[in-house]
C-alpha cells in the first residue's frame, strides 16, 4: 500500500500536513491511520508485530567475531580491559551494556574497567592524552564505544603504544573512506558491511557485540547461550531501549524491537542503579513509555555529562549499589533541575541575540551564535528549542581558551553533517549525524565560518523548507476517540523517530466550556471540545495563556495526540496545535 498524499492547512503555529483518509472513507480510525503511514493489515502486523527473533543474527556484523575473539583471549589471559564510553545516555548505556557482558564471562582476577571523558575538559571521543594515560596503567584491551570511527590519530597512537583499539560507533564514517587504524571496527556502516540495518544507536551495537561475545564464550552452534547469559542478555535489553530512544534514532527494524521489549523490562530491571533513578523520576510501580525516557530518564542522565561527569551515571549502571545509587540517582535529580535553570537563561539571551542578527526570518536560513559565557553542556539542548521555535539549522558555539566549541541541530531539509563538511576549511574538528553534530574552531575563525555555513544555508534551503510542520494521520470525529479506539491506538507504540506519534484532527469542534488552567504556574490549558453530542476534554501543555483569547461556544480546529489521562482513566488528548474554524 502507498501513503496517500496529504492535505496541508495553515494552523495557529504550524502547517498540518494531513493524510488523505477521512471519516467519510467509510474506514474504521486505526485503519485510516495505518493507511495514512503507508501500511496496510498485513503491513502492519508485520511491522509492529515483531519478536526478539527478529532481531539480526549479531554475528554479520563487522568484526563482531574479531573482537568478541579479543575480548575473550584478554580475559582469559589477565589483560587489563578499559571500555571506553561517552558522556551522553547512549554513550553511558552501551558502556554498561559490555561492563555487564564482560563481567559475567570474567574471572576474579579480570581488570575490567570503564572511562568516560570529562566533556569539558576532553571534549567528544577517544584522545590522545587518554588513551597514554590508559595504557601507562596497564590497559592492553580498549574498546570504545558510541565514538571513534573518526579517531584516526588515536588510533595510531594506540597501537604504537601496543593496546588493542576495538572501536565500536554507529556515527558517520569519514566520507573519504578513510577509518582508524583499529584492531577491529564493529559498525553497522563500516566499509564493505553487510550488516541488514544501518540504523543501530551506541547501544543497539554496544548490545549486539555483547550477545555475539557471549555465545562465543560459552554458546552453542546454534547461537544460543546458557539460562543465565540468556537472562543478562533480556536485562540488558533496557539499557539499550535507554539509549535506542534517548539518542533519536529511528524506531523501526531492531531499534523497535530493542525499544519495545527494552521498555518493558525496566521496571522491574534487576540492575539496582536503575530502579533508584525511576524512583529518583517519579515512575515506581509505573509502565514506562518512551515518552518517559526522552522526557524524565534521560535528561537526567544527560544533566550529569552537561553539568558535572558522566562518570556518576557510569558506576549508578554498573557497580554502584544501595545507598550509594540512591545518593547518585538523586545527585542526578538536582543537577538536572540546575541544568533547566542554566537552559532556560541561554534560551532567552541566544533567542534575543538571533533576532537582533536577523537570523528569524528574511533570507537567512540559518542560526549561529557565539558567546564567552554559555555552558557547553547545555548548548545542544537550546540549539534543539531554537529548531523548534525557528524551523532553521542552528549553531550554539562558546568559549574555551582560544577556541569555540559547540553544536548544531538541523531540520529534516538541512543535512549538518554535510553542511558542517562544506565548511570544514574553517573548522578544528566536527563530527555527527545529519540532525545533530558537534564541532570545534578557533576564534581567529569564528566571522568568516558563520558567514560560510549561513551562505551554505541559504543556497540549500527554500523558504517553504523553514516553516515548522506537524504531520497529522488522518481528521478524525470526536465520537470516534473511544477508550477502545485509543488503546488500538498505543498498538503502534512505542513511538519516536521514525514511528511518530499518531496524530488527529479534529475539525469544527465547540468549546463547550469556558477554558480553564492548571499546573503549579496555571500555564497548562484545559479545554472541553464538543462535536455532535460527543465530548471531551482535551489538555495543552504550556497553552495556560490561551485562556484569555478563547471561550465558550467558540468553534476550532485542533490537532491531537490520543491519550488516556493516567489519573481519571478517560481518554484524554493532547492539543499539539490549533485555529479558529
């Protein structure tokens, strides 16, 4: 079946991009929403019917072999092993994933460690100092993971040092084909893989080398490993969900099946570090969607890379125990609270500074800012509300000594990664996705790489390309978001990038009440909607101000996510967008 082909409609905030079906189709709603992404039943089941045997045998990925080999003969032989990490959730969790995997093939005598990089002091990925400093204290086995597809010169300096280097990424390889000097290279993009999916986070390929390191320590012909390395293996599912969801990949294929059966392991997860940061979230005795870890689990993972060391989140996931995860998972907490209040204060200075730039509108299509006091450990989450807010490429640079450092967030138009590449004559390092990206440049070169990545911009981009657009499935009647309905609904979850969030209009609906608030400020909205006799109440998060500008009997046309309200049970929708009828 194909996608229909949509509709558009100016709406308050954004352009709704609507899918074709209709209640006058004659289709059923989870029909016309399944039609409207392009599926059909068969399709659909297929899809989002899938089992943990559907994950890709992790033996055809690249050089899984060569270092679960390595792995194995290093622990066999008392060599020191260091796993080295990165500073954000999926870095942190694929670090746990091989800790956990490694220990339980260790010996007592096994040195299994892990390192992660101050972000502010070392910046992104492997470097040099680190990698001396690790193989002066004995390290023979390192193996990255979530970065190092570009660490040329560590490489070199790894082996030169006599330290096997197993990179593990899943970030872009070098476009010029060139790859470090590693003992081995596990990514699903490498050079020459044959591997079925391209699309694994850190941890998805993290997990993937665990489960081929441990059938070749101790699994059959079949592939299949023992009771117990079977039940680490379903453990540690939740770790790479964590890092599936919170580093924005796509939710289809294995990241789906990871995601699903991830999420509901975590909360009853035998790791103890994790059960104290969902009871440090709010979320005991809670069924966790992926809702909760991009907005709950995660930033509070991230807040300790951002404003102290990741280090913490490390040892909550791997040895820390008792008292002392607790003491870490509320650590997390409060730096996560300070982390909104310094995000909150970049956001206003870097929105005041665009529009005085004049990079909001006209014909520049791009933002980028520099300032001597912004934390660059905050920059790349404010660099996302800008894309939100501006629909436009964004660049968050700050000070550090006689450099800039910072990152950039896209929109689906503008790819970074290359944009970042056609200027790279101006810059240090960089490195990342297509959506997001880090780099580095020196202050000599800050005017003429702004005024080269906006030209870049503004040659790529079309004005149509900068309006911020809402994807809706198909427009619904409010008769037909039953109880029922919307739990046909949550099928599809778990949802994320790639697999949206289903989203309904709702055309010509009456106010039926005067709109009220709630929320500790009053800045959330609660609106009762009533069509044909059918009613609900739907809710607005942060719409608290609308208050004064609607009222009742007023006719709207909104755009809403299902849901049904946690506390009363009734479904219970969430405005994303709405006009005057």
């Amino acid at each position: 079946m194909t996608t229909a082909t949509p509709n558009t409609i100016a709406g308050r905030n954004k352009r709704w991009i609507i899918g074709d079906s209709s209640p006058q189709s004659g289709m059923p709603l989870i029909g016309r929403i399944l039609a409207s992404r392009g599926l059909d039943g068969e399709e659909a089941r297929a899809s989002f019917e899938t089992t943990l045997q559907d994950l890709h045998d992790p033996k055809l990925l690249p050089d899984a072999d060569k270092a679960s080999n390595r792995l194995i003969i290093a622990i066999e032989n008392d060599e020191p092993i260091v796993i080295f990490g990165d500073y954000d959730v999926d870095g942190i969790t694929a670090t746990a994933i091989l800790y956990h995997a490694l220990k339980s093939i260790a010996k007592d005598t096994s040195d299994i460690r892990t390192y992660v990089p101050h972000r502010l002091d070392e910046g992104y990925g492997l470097n040099a100092d680190a990698i001396r400093s690790l193989a002066d204290q004995g390290a023979k086995v390192i193996i990255s993971v979530d970065c190092g597809i570009t660490a040329i010169k560590e490489a070199d300096i790894a082996k030169e040092l006599g330290v096997d280097l197993i990179i593990t990424d899943h970030h872009n390889p070098p476009t010029d084909g060139s790859i470090p000097n590693a003992f081995a290279i596990v990514h699903p993009r490498a050079p020459g893989s044959k591997y079925p999916f391209e699309e694994l986070c850190g941890a998805g390929v993290a997990y993937k080398l665990a489960w081929r390191l441990l059938v070749l320590a101790g699994g059959d012909e079949n592939g299949k490993v023992g009771k117990d390395k079977r039940e680490l293996l379903l453990e540690l599912l939740s770790f790479a969900a964590l890092g599936t969801i919170a580093d924005l990949v796509p939710l289809v294929d294995e990241n789906r099946i990871i995601t699903k059966f991830g999420l509901g392991r975590i909360p009853r997860s035998a790791f103890g570090g994790l059960r104290e940061l969902i009871s440090a979230c709010g979320l005991d005795g809670e069924k966790i969607q992926a809702d909760d870890v991009g907005f709950r689990l995660g930033p509070r993972l991230n807040a300790c890379g951002r404003m102290g060391h990741a280090a913490e989140a490390v040892e909550l996931f791997t040895t820390a125990t008792g008292s002392r995860a607790r003491e870490i998972a509320r650590g997390l907490h409060e730096q996560n609270e300070s982390r909104r209040a310094t995000e909150r204060r970049i956001l206003e200075q870097a929105i005041k500074l665009a529009e005085a730039e004049g990079m909001t509108g006209g014909d520049t299509r791009a933002i980028v800012l520099a300032h001597d006091d912004w934390h660059p450990g905050v920059v790349g989450i404010v660099c996302s509300r800008l894309v939100d807010r501006f629909a436009r490429p964004t660049i968050l640079l700050c000070k550090q000594g006689d450099k800039y450092k910072g990152s950039g967030r896209s929109i689906p138009a503008f790819n970074l990664h290359a944009g970042l590449e056609a200027t790279s004559e101006h810059l240090a390092t960089f490195g990342g996705h297509d959506m997001a990206a880090g780099l580095s440049l020196s202050s000599d070169n800050l005017d003429t790489f702004v005024k080269a990545f906006i030209d870049h911009a503004n040659e790529a981009l079309s004005p149509d390309d900068l309006i911020n657009t809402l994807r809706v499935d198909t427009a619904a009647q409010t008769h037909e978001l039953t109880a029922h309905a919307v739990r046909d609904i949550f099928k599809l979850r778990p949802f994320g990038m790639g697999n949206p969030h289903v989203r309904l209009m709702l055309q010509n609906v009456r106010i039926d009440r005067q709109p009220g608030v709630f929320g500790a400020r009053g800045n959330h909205l609660s609106l009762h909607l009533k069509h044909e006799g059918a009613a609900l109440r739907c809710i607005m998060w942060n719409g608290g101000e609308l208050r004064n500008e609607l009222s009742r009997g007023q006719l709207v046309d909104v755009v809403v996510s299902p849901q049904i309200s946690s506390y009363s049970g009734q479904v219970e929708p969430v405005i994303d967008d709405w006009r005057f009828a």
